[in-house]
C-alpha cells in the first residue's frame, strides 16, 4: 500500500510530462505524416519560438518613446498571451522560408532533406547564438501560472500543470482540425495520395508550404511551453529533437493519436523509472522504443512507415 | 687544369662554402623557430552540456594570450592559438587532442569544464608529452587517480569544496542528508567526498538520487527529495542540468524547504537566472566583488576586452581560464624554453602570492598532484537589491591548507619525467 502511494505522485506528474512530450512531437508528427520528412530543424524551431516569445514579452524598447512605455506598461499577462499568439506565427513564417528551401529535394533520397535540414538546424541555432547571446535567459511567466500548491503532502507547480493542460487542449484543436474541416481533409489526403490531391485541383506546393508553416508553428508553441520548466539557451532544441523522433517512431510513423499515445507513455515511463531507478530514468524511454519495436515494427499506431519508402 | 695550390685553395674554398651554407641553414632554422609563434590548443567546449562554461574558459585564455602578444609574446615569439570544440564529450576530446598534437601541431594545450573530456584529453597529452592544463574540471580524480605528469589542474576540486562547506552545514541544518548527483566522473567523486566527509561529521545518508546527463525534467527527482524529507539536500549536478534543476527548485518554492549544498556553483550556470533561482550554500575559488587590490582592474580589463558579452562581468570559470594561461606563459618564460620538461618543472615549483591571484591566501601547486592550492569561497546567494550582476555573498573563505584534498596524494601516481615524452614547440 505505502508503494501504491508513494508511487501515486509519480503516475500524476509522468501523466503531465507526457503529454508535454506529446507536445513537443505534435510539429515533427505533422511534418513527417504529411510530408514524409525528418525535420531535423524541428528542436531548433522549438528554440527559435521560445527566444521570439522572450524578445515579445519583455523587449528592449528603450528608444521607442510613448510607444515603448504604453507596451512595457501591459501586465506581464497580456504580453504573455501576445506572445503566445505571435511568436508561433513568425516561426511559421521561418518554417515556410525552410520549405520552400527544401522544395528541390522532393522526390530525390530522403538523405537530402535530412542533410538541408540538419544544415539548417545549425543555421538557426548559430542565429539564435548571435542574436541572443549563449548565456541562460528566462522566459517570463505569468503570477497567475506561476508559483506552486499542495496535495498530499506534495508540493506540485502550477505551471507544470498549466502546461500540460495547455499541451492538452492544443492536442485536441490541432486534432479536431485535422478531423473537422475542408482544411485537414485536404492535408490528410495529400499525404496519402498526393498526385490525386493534385488532380483534383488542389494546389499541392501551397499545401505542402501550409502544412511546413503549421508544423514549425506548433514546435515554436512547444518551445514557448516548456522553455520555462526546461531553461532557454541556445542549444534547448538538441534535448528535444531526440524525444520527438523516439515518440513518433514508438507512436507509428504519421499517426496523430500514436504520436498522443507514444508521449504519454514515454512521460509514465520516465516518471516510474524514475522514481524506482532514477538512473535509469532517461535510458528507459530508449528501451520502451526497443521492447515495442521488437513486437510492432511499424510502431503501436503505425500503418506503412514514411521510412519503409 | 688545376695545380696542386689551385686544388688546396679550391678544397678550401669547397670546405669553406660548405660550412657557409650549414652555418645559414642552422641560423635561418634558429631563426625561423625564434620566429615562429607557439601554438597552443583551446580544448573547450563549444556545445553540449558545458558549451557556456567553455566559451567564458576561452575568453579567459585568449584575454592572458592577448596580453602577452601585446607585449612582444614569449622567449621574443608570438603564441597563436587554435581552437576545436570538444562538444562535453569525451570521445570527441580525445580526438581533439590527437588532431591538434599530430596535425595542428600544438606545443601546449589548456581548457576544461568537464572531468571526463579533462581526463580523455589528458590520456592523449601525456603519450605525447604535451603540457595540458585542464582550467575548470573538479573531480577529485582529476589530481587523484587520474593525474598525469603533464597535466596540471586549476580549479578547486570536490572535495575541497566539500570540506569548506560540510563541517558547518551538519552543524548548521541538520544530520539527515540526501545526495543528488550527476550520473557521471564529477558527480560521482564530488558525490563520493561529501558523503565521506558527512557521515565522518555524524550525518546520515538518507538516499542519493543519480541524475543521468542531459537531464531537462527533475519533477521525479524533486517529488523523490520531498517524500525522502531530508535536512539537507547535496547537489553534485552541474551546467545546463543543474540550470534546468534549479528553474524547476524555484517554481516550487523548494529553495527555502531544505538547506542546499551545492559543491560548487560556476558563475556562467547561474548568470542571467533570477535570484529566486540561486538558492544554497555552494563554494567557489573567485568572485567578481571582491574587496581585494586589482579586482576591479580586472574587471575593468574583462569588459574592455569583451564589450559585447552577455556576461557584463568575469566569473570564476573565466578567472582560472585567465590564471591557468598567465602562469603557463610565465612558466615559459621561466624556463627560457618551450622544452616541456623544463615547462613541467617550472609549473611543479609554480608559488604565486595572493595579490597576484586576487585570492585571500597565497596559492602553490602541489608537485605530488599537479592540483593549484587556492583560497575556496563559501557563498550564498546576495539577498540586497543591488546590481543585477552582484549575485553572490561571500559567507567565508577558507586557506588552501585547511581544505586541502589529501586523498588526492594518496591516489596520485604521477608517470616519472623520464618516461615523459621530451617535445619542443
């Protein structure tokens, strides 16, 4: 029974990494199931929102006169929600300059879109350097979500919370509007036939620039999220690019519920490792991948694998 | 046709051209290495978990270069260097070394954060015969188990800051103790020395967590340390874990709930974080503010030098980048020659006074570990609203005799000088 107990706020808190780990591999999943495609840029997009987040909600507009004050003058909260808002468009709008880079390569090895977009992950990452400086930042929240409360004895933090539920109803509307609109129709069917999508009139390279901009948006989302809990340093998209591949290959290759299910279950089993072997804790989320790969190749939701082309 | 004098003067004039021509060449390669710079390898990270700590380690080495080259360079010649990222890990340290021995050949090299890419570096120095100063590692193994003849160790170790902070914190906080430490090299020695020393101080070990490297989410670890209920909490973890550990600390207010003992806190892991995030008792060897002759000028110097850094002031991981360099250079210079040996045994008899150190005490290496014995700080965060950058307190300092790691002389085998390659550069 103590077990169970002691246990208890382990399973609670693997619950809530979980689905920040779905979070973080909702842009990837987009990009690969449409597009086919290992956006190796994706960690550095999730960097590039968090740092655009951190410039719109506590800029340096010292030279901007009444301008400058009536903005620093909005509560933390407003800035907070502009920025979220915001900071996803304009790495959107970062994303579809990448795709339109990677436009040449379709069709050819999967080799050269990995290599342009490890190219440009790089890219990003020296930008950011540049732009921002290497040392921490942080990226301010609000009071409201901030701080920390009590159940069982135990101390949980707010934000952690907020964040999952926010990686919740994200999940949810990125969901319904794959599910629900003309929109997501067009995007499910491009990935599953393409020329036919064509055919029928739809103008495929716009689809495929949308689909890019979207999936480099949710990453930003993810980025401005979790650099809170995580930190904010130029190179945070190299811890997140690893998980996202790992939840989406465990999930199945362009299932949107797999990519759910695989975070969900990497946040349980980091969580329960963790509070049994603590060691071991990283290293489990590795031998999930292998156990479940071992008996579903293509994954536990996978249909035919992007990678199997 | 020649007579028999013709011959003599031609054998002579033949004798005399050769010994012209030796003599130019020998004079025009005396002359070449006089001219030639020394070239000295930077083995600091520029990615992965210590990529902050090891870009301010480089500024501190190029700022000591930089002053030399002002003034003529060393023995009359410039010092170029080169720089490779080491990436925090070992296996590309490793390879480092070797690139920049064989290929870049560099006759010196300095820079480390890490233990584990210190000692990998330090394998390939010492088959070589190259003199390696590792900046900024601190695992006691550094001038422990894993010393070599040729490396020399700058900053404070584990244990030493271990055994400034300790003794008091058992006293201070309390007798239960829990470990959280960083799942490699470092961790586990710095881990190792602060539960000998607590339990030697009639503390108990209620649990140690390992955290494995590249840690982003502590919430199982912080969940772990509530339900173990300790007095004392002793953190081994260290660059962008321990950033992440500390963000996640302060979100749930845990900073006031236990006593933190941090082994050491490295001013680029904390500069920048809110104050509310540097929570503890953690030890360092050098802080910006401190009231002793030169800082300031140091200080000074640092924001001349590097007006565009983020990091408006220097830190420790700068300082013994800065230090470790400037005495290299002198040892050189000492030694009127780059011959490693001569090198080595210069640094072996390396005294320097605390006005020159910026240091409460004066500072000596020891021969028998090649480990520097400095001044070690005691700090806190600095509760004053004063400037942003004034992060710390100073809550003591201790001599290096009283903390002195004599573990380290026990386990230190240093390779004899004569089975260290002799190089020149």
């Amino acid at each position: 029974m103590d077990i169970i107990l002691n246990l208890l706020p382990h399973l609670l808190n693997g619950l809530a990494l979980g689905l920040l780990f779905a979070l973080i591999a909702l842009g990837f999943m987009l990009i690969v199931g449409v597009m086919e495609l290992i956006n190796l840029a994706h960690g550095s997009l999730f960097a590039l929102g968090a740092y655009v987040a951190m410039t719109i909600i506590d800029p340096n507009l010292s030279g901007y006169g009444a301008f400058g004050e009536w903005y620093m003058g909005l509560s933390l909260t407003l800035r907070y929600i502009i920025a979220l808002a915001f900071a996803p468009v304009i790495v959107a709008f970062v994303g579809m300059g990448l795709e339109i880079c990677m436009r040449r390569t379709y069709g050819k090895k999967a080799e050269y879109g990995l290599l342009l977009t490890y190219g440009a992950a790089l890219v990003l990452e020296e930008t950011i350097r540049i732009t921002w400086g290497s040392a921490e930042q942080v990226l301010q929240i609000p009071d409201a979500i901030s701080g920390a409360f009590i159940a069982g004895g135990m101390i949980y933090s707010n934000y952690r919370f907020f964040a999952a539920g926010f990686g919740l109803v994200l999940i949810l509307v990125v969901w319904l509007f794959l599910e629900k609109t003309p929109y997501g129709s067009i995007i499910k069917a491009g990935a599953h036939d393409s020329e036919m999508v064509r055919a029928l009139g739809v103008n495929l390279t716009r689809l495929r620039l949308l689909v890019f901009g979207l999936g480099a948006g949710l990453s930003a989302i993810a980025g401005v999220v979790l650099t809170p809990i995580w930190g904010l340093r130029p190179h945070v998209g190299v811890d997140v690019v690893i998980p996202a591949f790992l939840i989406i290959v465990l999930g199945g290759i362009g299932s949107f519920w797999g990519a759910v299910i695989g975070g969900i279950l990497v946040g349980l089993t980091v969580g329960i490792v963790g509070a049994l072997a603590p060691e071991w804790s990283l290293m489990s989320m590795y031998i999930l991948l292998i156990i479940v790969i071992t008996f579903r190749t293509r994954g536990l939701l996978g249909k035919k694998s992007a990678l199997e082309n | 046709m020649f007579s028999p004098k013709t011959k003599l003067s031609f054998s002579k004039i033949t004798a005399g051209v050769a010994l012209t021509a030796v003599c130019t060449v020998l004079s025009a390669t005396a002359a070449t290495a006089a001219g030639k710079p020394i070239v000295i390898g930077l083995t600091s990270d520029a990615s992965g978990q210590y990529a902050n700590s090891g870009a301010s380690d480089r500024r501190g080495m190029k700022m000591a270069i930089a002053e030399y080259n002002a003034k003529g360079g060393v023995l009359g010649r410039q010092i170029k260097t080169v720089h490779i990222d080491t990436e925090t890990t070992p296996a590309t340290g490793s390879r480092v070394a070797e690139r920049m021995i064989s290929r870049e050949k560099v006759g010196f090299m300095i820079g480390a954060v890490s233990s584990g890419v210190a000692n990998a570096i330090s394998q390939v120095a010492q088959k070589y015969g190259v003199v390696y100063l590792n900046t900024n590692s601190s695992s006691p193994t550094e001038s422990g188990k894993n010393c070599h003849r040729v490396k020399f160790v700058w900053d404070g170790n584990g244990k030493n800051f271990a055994l400034a902070a300790v003794k008091n914190a058992v006293t201070a906080y309390g007798k239960d103790w829990l470990l959280v430490t960083n799942d490699y090299v470092w961790g586990h020695n710095t881990s190792k020395a602060t539960r000998g020393l607590a339990v030697a101080n009639g503390a108990k070990i209620v649990d140690e967590i390992m955290v494995p490297q590249g840690t982003r989410d502590f919430s199982t670890v912080l969940l772990k340390v509530q339900q173990a209920k300790p007095s004392v909490v002793a953190a081994a973890v260290g660059g962008d874990d321990q950033k992440a550990m500390r963000t996640q600390i302060a979100q749930l207010g845990l900073g006031d709930k236990f006593a933190w003992i941090n082994n050491q806190q490295d001013w680029p892991d904390v500069y920048g974080l809110p104050k509310k995030n540097l929570f503890g008792v953690f030890g360092t060897t050098w802080y910006y503010k401190l009231d002793l002759p030169g800082v300031k000028e140091f200080v000074a110097k640092y924001q001349a030098a590097y007006p565009d850094t983020k990091m408006k002031v220097p830190g420790n991981v700068f300082y013994n980048g800065y230090m470790a360099t400037k005495s290299l250079l002198q040892a050189i210079e000492a030694a009127g020659t780059t011959n490693n040996h001569a090198v080595i045994k210069q640094l072996e008899n390396l005294k320097v006074s605390a006005a020159d150190r910026m240091q409460h005490h004066d500072a000596w290496m020891n021969p028998k570990t090649h480990q520097m014995q400095q001044t070690v700080y005691l700090a806190t965060s600095n509760p004053a609203d004063s400037a942003k950058d004034d992060m710390f307190k100073i809550m003591s300092q201790s001599a290096p005799s009283a903390v002195a790691d004599m573990n380290a002389e026990a386990t230190c085998k240093l390779e004899a000088l004569a089975d260290t390659p002799q190089r020149e550069s």
